[in-house]
C-alpha cells in the first residue's frame, strides 16, 4: 500500500492508503443509469465499485492534524481487496507517527467509516485513540448523530458520538473554523446535515479534501451525479456548485477520500467548454 504527499506552502500533507473496499454502486451513484456510472467504474457481479479509504495527515509547523480515521481496526465487516484492510493505526505507526503526537482529529461527519479509528476498547471499556487531540465536528453532524431518525439511524452510531464528549476532547463548532495556521474547517452539507470539508491555505496555494461532498472524482465533474446516500441530495448540489466552483476559479488541489486508483485521488478541476473536467495531479 502507498500513502500519497503533497505540500501547500509550508504544509505538507499526506493521504494515507488505508485499503480499497467494495460497495453497492446504485447507492454510490442514485439515480444516475448504471449504463452511464458503469464506464468510469464497473462493477463486479454484486454490482459493487471499487472505493478507497484514504484519511488525510496534515503537518502544519507543530500542528498534526488526522482528517478522519476510517473503519475498525477489528474486523471492519466489508469485503477489501487484496491486501486487506490497513487501519488508520498501522498507517500512523508506520509513518512513525504515534497517537500522542496527533493535537487534532477532524471528522468530516460521523458515518462509520470515517470515525473508526477514534475509540478502542481496552479492559472493557473505551478510551480515545488519540488522548491529546481535540476533535472538530460541525454542530449539525452532532445533532443529526445524536438524534438519528429512520433514514439515517443505521449510519450513526450515539454512543460513540457521546464516548468522544465524554472524553472532553469534542471540539464542537458551528460554520468555518481555523484549526491551525493554515487549515480550516467549512461547511459542505447534503450528504448529511453537517458534513464539512478540509481547506488547507498558504503561500498562495490552496488544497481541499472534499471527502463526501464528491465520493470519487466523476461526481465532482458532474454537479447531478449524487450518491444515494446524501440526505439532502439538492443541498448536495448547491455545496457542489458554491464549494468545487470556487476550486475550478481558484485552481485549488482537490484531494479525493474514496477515489480508489492512487493516480487519480490527487487532482484539478478545470473549465473545458461549458463543463469541468477532472485532470489528476502526476505522482511526485
């Protein structure tokens, strides 16, 4: 497995290879044909695509800041391709980063395979993963997690938003939110009520982890191409058009959570005609 880096200015960032899983493709794509999503990623006879996990690791000076923390080291209980599943835990160590050296988690929103890595159970009982960070939620994703209803109550899990309060670490916040020099928080909603996107700034240059806003590049070209999951697939839209607009004007990176291809998670994109096309960054 290969993490992958990049630098904006002074910050470096790295988007860690934590394994590419399958899932169903109609809840990936909704109510785009599958004769049309089917050509940029088949699917295979359960009609799952390919979809990758990859958290994001930021240095900025003193400040280690992990962007999500993807599924359970346990068993995860979703089929992985060969090689399997890396935990965000293995990813750290073996860049030799250890849970103490982490001073922020940010969670893009509270779906399982984006908080995973926060608790572990030890004799019994739970503790956080990472003991020093603080860790950033927008206001509406803890309301949305805290009181789930029938279509979103098997994708939050309360208890474990409650063991992160608990803990005194739970950075609750409400809209845009610095979380060090040159990495903020700002709201993305649609795919739920508070999911929020990454945006790293310096020198110039700018980044931005999109996470589920567009799961895999193909939806950030398309403004109606929106997965099933999203429970508020036209907000999806205008976070779409306002947020990946500015990044087409502004030629900020885009760092894709779920792209599964390690040449393609990385890119831009651009006006061709009246469209945007997605143009991947090379590997350095």
């Amino acid at each position: 497995m290969t993490d992958t880096s990049f630098s904006i200015g002074t910050v470096r960032g790295w988007l860690l290879d934590c394994g590419v899983f399958r899932y169903d493709g109609g809840l990936i794509f909704g109510a785009v044909p599958k004769a049309s999503w089917s050509q940029y990623y088949p699917a295979d006879e359960h009609n799952r695509v390919r979809i990758g996990l990859r958290p994001l690791l930021i240095q900025d000076g003193p400040h280690l800041i992990l962007v999500n923390t993807g599924l359970p080291a346990e068993d995860p209980g979703i089929p992985f391709d060969p090689p399997g599943h890396r935990p965000v835990s293995r990813a750290l160590a073996e860049r030799g980063v250890s849970p103490e050296q982490v001073t922020a988690v940010v969670l893009t929103h509270l779906h399982p395979d984006h908080v995973g890595g926060n608790l572990i159970t030890e004799d019994g009982e739970e503790r956080l993963f990472f003991p020093d960070a603080r860790c950033y939620v927008q206001r509406a994703e803890a309301a949305a997690c805290a009181y789930p209803n029938e279509r979103t109550r098997a994708d939050y899990d309360p208890a474990h938003l409650a063991a992160l309060a608990a803990s005194g670490r739970l950075e609750v916040v409400a809209g845009t939110h610095p979380v060090s020099p040159h990495v903020r928080v700002e709201p993305a909603p649609g795919h739920t009520d508070g999911h929020q996107v990454v945006r790293i700034e310096d020198g110039g240059q700018s980044a931005l982890y999109v996470s589920d806003l567009a799961i895999i590049p193909v939806q950030a070209e398309r403004l109606a191409w929106i997965s099933a999951l999203d429970v508020a697939p036209m907000q999806t839209l205008e976070s779409k058009r306002e947020i990946l607009g500015r990044a087409v004007e502004e030629g900020t990176l885009l760092l894709f959570e779920h792209e599964p291809d390690l040449q393609r998670c990385l890119g831009y994109l651009e006006r061709q005609g009246k469209r945007w096309r997605y143009r991947p960054r090379p590997l350095t």
